[in-house]
C-alpha cells in the first residue's frame, strides 16, 4: 500500500471537515465510525487497520 500524496490529504481532510459539517456533531461518532468500517474493509489488511487505529489513539488518551 502506498501513501497518499500530502496535497491529496489534505484535501482529504477539508472533505472530512465538510461532511462533519453537514451530517452535525451529534452525528460525527457514527460517520467517523461508519468511514472507518468501510476504509477497514476496502484495505483488507486486518494488521494494518489495527496499526492504523493505534495511530491514530496515539496522544489521544489520559495519562
């Protein structure tokens, strides 16, 4: 698998950003959640959305 270019997620992320907007906060956890599951299953890897998903917790908890 490859990286994505850093113009492309940035982009990415100003989509991201666009769609939270729309659906409202009080939707955010399960867009997120639902994103997650359908990226989970197009990479097909279950070792490298685990490692994704520590990534992602990293700094994020108390402690």
């Amino acid at each position: 698998m490859t990286d994505m270019a850093f113009e492309d997620l940035e982009k990415t992320y100003d989509r991201l950003a666009e769609v939270l907007d729309e659906v409202g906060e009080e939707k955010h956890a399960l867009l997120l959640a639902k994103l997650v599951m359908i990226l989970a299953h197009k990479i097909g890897d279950p070792e490298e959305v685990e490692q994704a998903l520590l990534n992602a917790r990293e700094g994020l908890l108390d402690g």
